[in-house]
C-alpha cells in the first residue's frame, strides 16, 4: 500500500508491512496495494484452504471457502502494514509468474509444483 509522509509517497508491502527499499521486488495489485517477493517465497508454500469467504487484496476479487489463502503468519505491526490482507491462490501464481517473468529479478519457480486450484461448485 501506499501512504504520505514527509510529504513523499512511501510503498510497502501489505502483507508484511515492509517498506520499498528500491531493491526489495515488490508487484503491484489493485487500488495500490503491493506484494513482496518475500511474501509471496512465503505464501507459495503456506497457502491453505480458507474456512470462510474472503476478498483478495490484490485482486478485489470475492473468493469463495475452500480457496487457497494466505496471510502473512507474524507480520508486524507498522505504518505500512494492511492488517488485513488475505492472498488469493489466483494472485500467488500470478505474482509468481511475473516475478519468474523479470530478468531482475532472482526467483525462478516451476509452475507444475503449484497447479491452478479447481473450481470447486457448491
Ligand atoms: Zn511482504
Ligand atoms: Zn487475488
């Protein structure tokens, strides 16, 4: 997410709470919330089926129970930090798509271990 201070635009990551740095990879979701390469190491591997409905932060989008969700296990409390911010299957392998995508930076990751999630019908 995006916040003021000292009258510059200052970017972290809503899920950690971590501030840009310039050399932390950061993607961009809607309405300017943002996702770190840390994060998403993290959520590629931790995501777990969600009891309830939710809303995914990068993508607005309103998710049924039983999607792949990910929210950051200790994140600390910080300016930047969206406390509540769960991340959508559908955003983890896009996000790591683009991030594979990116010469600049250095994550690589093999789509086959981490296949779309089947459309479950209620
Ligand atoms: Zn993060
Ligand atoms: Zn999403």
């Amino acid at each position: 997410m995006q916040r003021n201070e000292d009258g510059g635009i200052v970017i972290s990551c809503d899920f950690c709470g971590v501030d840009w740095d310039e050399a932390l990879s950061m993607i961009e979701g809607h309405q300017g919330s943002v996702l770190c390469l840390t994060c998403l190491k993290l959520a590629l591997d931790d995501a777990r089926p969600s009891d309830e409905p939710f809303k995914g932060t990068l993508c607005l989008s309103e998710k049924p129970a039983g999607t792949n969700r990910w929210i950051h296990p200790q994140a600390e409390t910080s300016p930047g930090l969206n406390p509540d911010a769960p991340l959508c299957w559908d955003c983890i392998r896009l996000a790591a798509k683009g991030f594979h995508k990116d010469p600049d930076v250095d994550f690589r990751w093999d789509s086959s271990l981490y296949p779309p999630q089947p459309v479950t019908k209620p």
